[in-house]
C-alpha cells in the first residue's frame, strides 16, 4: 500500500486505489455530505445529468440501496439490475451484460458478483467508472470507507487505535478491505479467529494474530464483529455454531468486559446469537446502525469522486458545498 492516492482516481476497485491521502479525502467530502443528509430536502444536484447503474450478481439489501439512495441524492439517474430478473439467466455472460449496461448510456457501473476480480474485468471493458460493491472474498472497498469513517466520528482518529477483527476472515472482503484502510489510517489491526477461519497465509499482511478473544477483547478500542460466512464454506470449518459462540462471539458477559468506550461494529447482515449476542448489537457502543447511515453520505463522497470533479482536480469540500449550493440551500 502506498501513502499516495492514484490520482486521478478513475474507479473504486481496492482500498489501493485510494491510499492514505484519499481515504482522507474521501472523509473530508464525506463530512460535506453528512451535512447535506441532515438538511431537510438531503439532495444536492452535483451529478445532475449523470447515471449511475448497478450491476448485483449477489444478494445484497444495505449494500445496494445505499449505493442506489446516494446516487438520488446527487441528482444522478440510477438503472438498477438483478440477475434473477435479467437476461444472465438465458446464460448472457458478464461482458456482454456490462456492455449492454453501458451501450445505455452510464457514467458508473456499481457492481458486485461472487467471483474476485470481476469488478475489474468489467472496468476493463468499458469507459464507465466502475465501483467494487463486493468481488467474492477479495474486497468491498466502500465498506471499509465507511467503517474508517464511523470510527472517526466516534473516536476522533484511527492512528494508535487497537482494532480487533473477530471471526470469519477466510471468507471476508470486508476484512480485507478493513485490514488495508485501518493500517494506511495508522490503527493497529489484530485478526481474532480460530485457524481454520484464517487465510492459509498472512504473509505481507500488517496484522497480530491471536485465537482467544477473552485475552484481547479488553485492552481493544473496536471490536468488529464479521458474519460466519457458511454460503462461502465449502466444509465445516467450525465444529459448531454453538461452540464458535463459546470462543468467539461477543456474549453479554464478555461485552461487560470491554472498556467503557470501545466500539462495537458489524458489517450486516448480523447472524444475533451467534457472531454477537442480541442484546449486544442494540448497545449504545454498537456503531452498527451509524456505519449504515455513513454508508449513504460515504458513496455519495465516492460517486462525487469519480464523476463529479473535473479528471484532475483535487476536490475539497468547499467545492462540494459550492456544486450544492442552488436549489437546496
Ligand atoms: C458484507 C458483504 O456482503 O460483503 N455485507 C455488506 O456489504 N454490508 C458482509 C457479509 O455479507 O457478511
């Protein structure tokens, strides 16, 4: 991972593309549309003209109507496809799919599948910028900005913060994405699982391993919390549902164990009783309802990013409350 942003930033594939400086720059717009979300008419017509499609081979409730909700509040036209409706079904492949998508008329493809890498194999047929909404276990980009981005807002900062990331990292994008943008913000990662829901390697990765949570849990500022992922396990990986709450799932009791300020975080969709307990996710610690109100104001800041600044201007957000300044103000 560099410091730098790619600039221009042509599409959102990998926390890479962004680095350091333009996940800060995400924030900063981000802080911009937070306050156009609050006003009472939350839209703004910075990307009036624009279209925006998403392309969703995989099930998804937070992830697409975020993007869908963000796309509306800049003005943009949004085109919506879901392969159980679509021509895929007749056996269309992903090209084919992608270029008539864009023969349409987008300027950004969002799109998710089950197969890493395809957001970039679609970035590399068309000349719409494309955004990753998820690529199998590879990564889910605006899920880490958002994470990054409610965590600030709850604790001032990631640099110096001990994260811990409890679970099913094997099969987890959002883990990887996590991992890349909580480090490149300074914070201290620990990965929090039993061997078998670890990657077979971690070499290169800039995390601490540790397989018992009662031992790090209370010295930790974050504990998030990822889904067992069993459309993913090919073979039982843990012995048990009941036997992987025992070890590593956020109980009551163990929730009682954590410092007074630590966060609770989760992706969605929450497995309640297993991964965390019920009660525990509807703490006032649980930043999970938040991460899903930053994810508006975070895409929106990424749409922004990609189609509404001139290709190598560097946005502030002064420019973005300039382009909202007019019809809502
Ligand atoms: C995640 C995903 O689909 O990658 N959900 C999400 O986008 N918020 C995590 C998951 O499915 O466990």
């Amino acid at each position: 991972m560099t410091g730098a942003p790619a600039r221009p930033v042509r599409h959102l594939l990998s926390i890479d593309d962004l680095g350091a400086d333009g996940i800060d720059e995400v924030m900063r717009l981000t802080d911009a549309f937070v306050e156009v979300s609050r006003r009472s008419i939350p839209k703004v017509p910075a990307l009036r003209g624009k279209t925006v499609a998403s392309l969703f081979f995989e099930d998804s409730t937070r992830t697409r109507l975020s993007f869908e909700t963000a796309a509306k509040r800049l003005s943009a036209d949004t085109m919506s496809f879901s392969v159980s409706t679509s021509s895929v079904r007749k056996g269309e492949s992903l090209r084919d799919t992608a270029l008539t998508i864009e023969a349409m008329g987008v300027d950004c493809i969002v799109v998710r599948h089950r197969s890493s890498g395809a957001p970039h194999r679609v970035a590399s047929w068309v000349d719409a910028a494309v955004v990753n909404a998820g690529d199998g276990w590879h990564e889910h980009p605006t899920q880490a900005l958002l994470d990054c981005y409610t965590i600030r807002e709850r604790l001032g900062s990631l640099a110096g913060r001990r994260v811990l990331i409890v679970g099913d990292v094997k099969h987890s994008r959002v883990a990887r994405s996590d991992i890349a943008a909580f480090t490149a913000l300074g914070a201290d990662v620990t990965l929090v699982a039993p061997p078998t829901l670890l990657p077979p390697t971690l070499e290169g990765w800039p995390v601490s391993v540790s397989h018992d949570l009662d031992a790090v849990a209370p010295d930790a500022d974050v504990i998030y919390l990822l889904r067992i992922q069993q459309e993913r396990m090919t073979e039982a990986l843990v012995p048990s549902l009941r036997e992987y709450t025992a070890r590593y799932g956020l109980t009551v009791r163990r929730a009682a164990r954590l410092r007074d300020d630590a966060l609770v975080m989760h992706p969605g969709p929450m497995n309640r009783g297993v991964e965390i307990a019920p009660e525990v996710a509807d703490l006032p610690r649980s930043a999970i309802i938040d991460q899903v109100r930053n994810g508006v104001a975070v895409r929106m800041a990424v749409l922004y990013l990609l189609l509404g600044a001139g290709s190598d201007k560097v946005l502030t957000a002064d420019d973005v409350m300039e382009a909202a300044v007019g019809e809502s103000r």
